[in-house]
C-alpha cells in the first residue's frame, strides 16, 4: 500500500518550517528548485503521477493563498497540504509561484480556430483550461455535430457551448429573416433547441445587435429561453443595445429572468456611448435589484476599453445611407480616430488604419467616408470588422469590481484585437498588480470558481481533493500581457505551466503538443 499524509493545510511558517526540515532529509531532484520556466523540467505530455510543491495555492474560493503541495492522480486532484513525495510520481518545486485553478473563459470565440490550431496557444498562454463557445448567438447547428468534432479531435484544452440564437433562426428563417417570425417558425427553433439542450449545451445565447436577431421581437425570445429554462439551461446575451438602448436593452435581460426563473448573464458589459460615462453604478443597480428580486443576474467584463465587432452593428436600423445616424455614431459612440479598421475584404490594405486616417488619404470629412466604407462593403456583399474605443475605463473597472462579475476576454484564436491573446493577464496585472482594485484571491476567484458556477460546470474552477486537475502555475510579480492591436497574437509572460484534466499543455513558453482537452456538457445530460 502507498502511504500518504493526511492532507493538512498549514500556514505559511509552519509549512517553511517542514521543507527546511524536508531539505535535510531529502535533497530536491536536480532541475526543480529554478524559479524561471526555461529551468523547469518538461514533464511527458499525458496525465501523470504529480506533486506540485511549494506553491502559493490560491483555491478559487476566495480564500487568501496557503503554501501547501498538491497531488495529482490522472485528471484530478487528490491531495493538498504538507505532502512527502511518493515512488513515481513527477515533482514540480513551485517555491516563489502561485498555483491556481485553471481560468475558465465565459465568453469565447476561441473554439472556431481549435481545428486548425488545437494547442491554442493564445488561450493556454494566458492560463485559460476552459472555454465556453456558442456566444453572441452563434453556434453549430445541431450542437451535436459540433461536439462530436471536438470529441474525434480534442484540443489542449475544455469546451463547453451554449446553443445559439442567430444560428437557429438562421436555419429556420433562411435569408428570409428580417422580419418578425411566425409561430410555426419559433416553434421550429425551439425543437433545434431542445436537441442543442439534450446534447449538452449550457443554455441560449442571444445577440441581438446583429444580424438575423435584431430583426426578432421579445416574445421569440422569451420563447426559445423558456424552452432553455425547460432543460434547466441558462441564458446569456449580447444586449439588444449596448449604447442607445442598453437600459431598455438590460431590462429586456432581467425579465427573461424573472418570467423564466433561469439565471441570466450580461456578456461583455459595457457602457458604449460617451453620454453614458460614469453610469456603471446605475447598470449595475439594475442587476442588484434584480437580485434582490431573487433573480439569478450576472454579468461578464474583459479589461479592454475597447470592442472588436462588424462595422454594420453602429446602424441599429440598418440605415446605412442616412446622414444623421453616421454623424451621431462619430459624435456619441466612437470617434473616427478611434475606429480602427481590423478587415476590410473590398481593400484589405485598410486593415489596420483609422477612419480618420482614410478620410485624410481619400481627402474626405470623416461622415462621409465612414458611409462610404459601409457602402463599399454592402455593394461587395462582404463584411468589414472594426476595432472600437468607445468605454471608460472607470466604468469598466466597476464593472470588474462587482462582486457577481466574472472575467472573460471574448477573444479569438488569431483575431486582431489582443483580447484573444491577454485578457486574464492583462486583468492580473491591471487590477492586481498596478491598481490593487482586486486581492489576487478575488481576482482568481472571478476567474475560476466564479464562473464556473455561472456556467454550471462541476469540479471545475476550484483547487480541492476531488476537483479536475485544470491548474495554472504562475508568477504573481511579472505575469502580463502582451498583445496589442499592431500585435494581437503575441504570448503571455509569467504563466509557467499549465494543466489540463491533469496533462502538461503549456511549458518553457510554448505549447507541449498534449490535447487532453475535453467537451463539458451541462450537468445532467449524457454524450451522445
């Protein structure tokens, strides 16, 4: 029989203590007491016998960091506190590094480069194990297919899905979609639904600035969620408005709430309008008296005061030759100077210049040239996407202050805007390191545990004897993003290693090759 230590939690000096004492006894294995990664030794790829010591142990919960040891058998956690090491296992010195819980991403867009790029080295960079797809209302129809792909072809790290507005009335409504939907045709989306829900989604997202939900009314969508609600699913929304109408827009969210009884979240809250600076105590009221209510109201931030979206969703009525509404866009939501062009198929040489700048080289006023831009990209039949400073950043850090708010970074794997490549270490270093808005305890806990249980995923987001072994070992002092707009893919610093269901994915800077990621289905339902 292996002998084992009880597991025991310590304080610091008593823990120290006991390695001096260990020190004596049992000298580390050569390679392990370096505190930079490039000296750590690479661990084989697959789950393994595994006992990180000496970490800063930041649980998740919430609860100041413990300098403990953690065991690993396979993909789970089996033991914390003062342990010896046993014959077999691979030890990990993490003296002088924090060890947490793996990052889990509500609001992602990552999955729609896993095929491509399964070591998703931009997500595991920045600490992420988990990440949540089907967002913004867009999703595979059925969900099935799409988590049969990911199960034939693993990535490095965990998705999970909601099932998607937009998508279903896609697939009902074909290009027929700007209009109001006919009973027969909700009825017809909320059977996708149910299949999505029985697959395994977490719930219905919605996206209601873009195209074909912009064109539904309250009742379809009240529909389709009670239909989620039904399954015991959750929803989720990019607001009808994030900018004009976002108070009409997040009462909209409540009610869905309150008529359905489903915990309801705001994807990437933000105040998009300068006219509404300084009003994030007013947003959130609203969900706080939600709350109070008695309904399940949340919400998701990334630290960035700027989004990445289409150029088309400043037109709320699509109105692309009106005057007025382009003069309204540059003078209330985003300045031409801060309307950077991300991709603009019809003259891709654009990508990467202002409006203002284009204005200048076309010898054109500002309005003009942006209605031109729309124009070109309506009589291409293409897209153009645009990276838009349009927030506060006072508000945005409310926002992350709240104690219902959970990190996410509504990135993607080779997008422009760096948010795909540095939002959780960027949010570190930022609200922990340079303002001290968050304890590093609370800053992981909206991370982890926080939105695992937005999310209702189980056995995730926590350091505890049980738990799935998704950590991340990092250093609290240098961790940082890097990615900007002219370098949106550049890696995180200060993430040492990373561990997915118990499996090496990311070491010495890079990727390890290993793919243990795994689907998360809502709890209850079964894989199919």
């Amino acid at each position: 029989m292996v002998r084992q230590r009880r597991p025991q939690l310590l304080p610091a000096t008593d823990l120290q203590a006991r390695r001096r004492e260990a020190l004596i006894r049992r000298p580390l294995p050569a390679g392990l007491i370096a505190l930079a990664v490039a000296l750590l030794a690479i661990a084989p790829a697959s789950a393994e016998d595994l006992l990180i010591e000496n970490a800063s142990v930041v649980d998740g919960t919430g609860t100041k960091p413990v300098t403990a040891d953690v065991r690993i058998r396979g993909d789970r956690i089996v033991a914390i506190g003062a342990l010896d090491a046993e014959a077999g296992e691979t030890v990990v010195d993490a003296r002088g590094l924090t060890l947490a819980p793996g990052f889990i991403d509500t609001h992602s867009h990552h999955a729609s480069g896993l095929a491509e790029n399964p070591d998703a080295s931009v997500v595991v960079s920045q600490g992420i194990t988990t990440i949540v797809a089907g967002q913004d209302g867009g999703s595979v129809v059925p969900l099935s297919g799409f988590f049969k792909a990911l199960g034939d072809k693993p990535a490095a790290i965990n998705v999970a899905s909601y099932s998607g507005h937009n998508s279903l009335r896609g697939a009902v409504l074909g290009q027929d979609f700007k209009r109001k939907a006919t009973p027969a045709e909700v009825g017809k989306m909320r059977a996708l639904l149910a299949d999505d829900m029985a697959a395994g989604a977490i719930g219905l997202s919605t996206g209601l600035e873009y195209d074909p939900g912009i064109y539904s009314d309250k009742g379809e969508v009240l529909s389709l969620a009670r239909e989620a609600a039904k399954h015991h699913g959750r929803y989720i929304s990019h607001l009808r408005s994030e900018d004009r109408d976002v108070w009409a827009a997040l009462d909209e969210l409540v009610d869905i709430g309150r008529k359905t009884g489903m915990p309801v979240q705001v994807s990437h809250a933000k105040l998009a309008m300068t006219d509404w600076w300084g009003q994030a105590d007013r947003f959130l009221s609203v969900l706080d008296k939600a709350r109070a209510e008695g309904i399940d109201a949340t919400l998701d931030v990334y630290p960035y005061p700027y989004w990445h979206s289409t150029l088309t969703v400043l037109w709320p009525e699509r109105n692309f030759g009106d005057r007025p509404t382009a003069e309204f866009i540059l003078k209330h939501l985003v300045p031409a100077k801060g309307l950077l062009i991300a991709g603009f198929p019809p003259e891709p040489g654009l990508a990467g210049k202002t409006v203002a700048v284009i204005a200048a080289q076309r010898g054109t006023d500002e309005v003009s040239t942006l209605m031109a831009l729309v124009d070109e990209i309506e009589r291409a039949k293409s897209g153009a996407n645009v990276i838009a400073t349009s927030m506060d950043e006072r508000d945005i850090a409310k926002f992350v202050a709240w104690p219902h708010a959970n990190i996410s970074s509504d990135g993607a794997i080779g997008g422009r805007h760096p948010r795909g490549a540095g939002a959780f270490t960027r949010a570190l270093r930022i609200y922990v390191r340079e303002t001290g808005l968050l304890t590093i305890e609370q800053a992981i806990h909206k991370m982890t545990a926080l939105s695992a249980a937005h999310m209702g995923l189980k056995d995730r987001g926590v350091i505890r004897a049980g738990a799935f072994a998704d950590l991340v070992l990092f250093d609290p002092a240098t961790v940082t993003d890097r990615a900007t707009t002219d370098d949106p893919t550049a890696l995180s610093q200060g993430i040492a290693r990373v561990w997915v269901n118990g499996a090496l994915v990311f070491n010495g800077g890079k990727s390890t090759g290993a793919h243990p990621g795994r689907v998360l289905r809502r709890e209850g339902t079964i894989a199919r």
